[in-house]
C-alpha cells in the first residue's frame, strides 16, 4: 500500500511543492494507510532527492497509549516492518538522552503505532537509513527543539514529524479547522498550533521553535480528510503534509 501511495502521490495535488533538494523536515500523517497514506506519500515524495545523502531519519510523534511528560527513546536496536528491519541510531540515541527530559521508555513504545507507519515510507524512499524514534509527550516545545537541535547535524539527517489534525468532526468542520493549523505552521508559530488541533502537537511545536532557530521555510504540500481519501464526511480525521527547508 506504500507504493500505490506514493504512485498516487505522484500526480499533482493541491499545494504540491517542487523542489531539486530534498527538505531537512516533513510533517506527515499516521493513520492506517487507506486513510492517510496518500497525504503521506505526497510528503516522502519531497526527500526523494535525499536518497544516497540522508543516512539518517529522526521520527518523532505523539504516544497514544501512555502518558508522558517526557521525550521517549527506544531500547530497540531494531524495528521490523514488511519490508525488513531499520536499525536504530544509537549513537543519535545517545546524543538525544544527553538532553534534559529525554529518558528510554519501551512501555511507551509497545502499542505505538505513530512512528512505524512512517518506517515503510521511509524504507521505499530512502533506502537502508537509520531511525531515531523519539515519542514526544507534553513537554515544552523549546525543550523538544533542544533535543532536535543535539541531533540536527547537515543533509544527512532528516527529521520527520509524525501527526494528524482535527478529528471527528465533519468534513466541512475539520477543513476549517485544519485550515487554521496549516496557516499556522506555515507561518511557523508553534503557539498557534491547538492542543486539540493535532495529535502531534507537542512535536509540531518542537519542530516549529527548531526551524525559527535554523530559519526554515514551511510550505504546504497537501491538506485532506478522510472525507477526501475514504469513508463517510460525517466524521473525519484531518491529514496535512508539510516540508521545512
């Protein structure tokens, strides 16, 4: 389902940005494929010309299941996807604990879904990189830019953040809405992103503060629902993909 994604993707949508050189950020979607993928896809399609120069992908995004005052790494060496395993960046892992706030939490990472959905779109991509899964709670977004900002490094890194928007409202509800949040990211101003706006939104706020340090641009690559993609417009989930560069 990731190649038929990106294929999709392929064509023009609304917002698609062109570039020659890959982004150093995506913002990115993680609900199940059928829904989000495409939304997805039209952002991993922006690093393809990152490929044999980014070696490493920093996957941060919301936990789901577990509460967290932290900012949460893995014990794995690896995580396994249908397409075979990624290996975990340790020494990235290490630079990260470094920081304040950062801790290893695998009960946190156990039933979470919001990083590995990206891992197959990461794997089609950008071949064999490295991963450095790091599950973002509700912490301050200058202490998620710090951490981000230990592991920044040059075109080799990319970092990705892992979030929807709105959700369960109706179609027409949560394009407002979701409107509203992409203005706001683009406009990089973290404080405007809404607790109940994004379910990410502690990582969109860390990424936010880290690209006002570097002076990175934000442009909108796709902006839909589930509405759009499949399913009733009753009650919708909001999906946007943005590039930082």
């Amino acid at each position: 389902m990731v190649r038929d994604a990106l294929v999709l993707a392929a064509r023009d949508v609304p917002g698609h940005w062109h570039g020659e050189r890959a982004p150093k950020a995506l913002i990115a979607p993680h609900a199940g494929y059928m829904y989000s993928g495409p939304v997805a896809a039209s952002a991993y399609l922006q690093v393809a010309p990152g490929r044999g120069i980014i070696e490493r992908v920093v996957v941060t995004g919301p936990a789901h299941w577990v509460a967290l005052a932290a900012v949460a790494g893995s014990s794995a060496r690896a995580f396994a996807t249908p397409l075979g395993e990624v290996r975990v960046d340790v020494d990235g892992q290490q630079a990260a604990l470094s920081c304040p706030g950062v801790v290893v939490d695998d009960h946190a990472h156990a039933r979470e879904h919001s990083l590995e959905t990206h891992l197959p779109f990461i794997q089609e991509v950008l071949g064999e990189v490295a991963v450095l899964p790091l599950l973002v709670g509700q912490v301050p977004a200058a202490l998620v830019a710090d951490v981000l900002e230990a592991v920044w490094d040059g075109p080799e890194t990319l970092v990705v953040v892992s979030t929807d928007l709105s959700h369960y409202h109706d179609h027409a509800t949560a394009s407002a809405l979701d409107r509203g949040t992409a203005e706001a990211i683009v406009a990089c101003r973290p404080e405007e992103v809404g607790l109940d706006r994004a379910c990410g939104v502690f990582a969109v706020r860390g990424l936010l503060e880290a690209a006002r340090r570097h002076h990175l641009e934000v442009a909108m690559v796709d902006l839909r629902t589930s509405g759009d993609t499949v399913g009733s417009r009753d009650s919708v989930v909001g999906y946007g993909a943005f590039v930082l560069t």
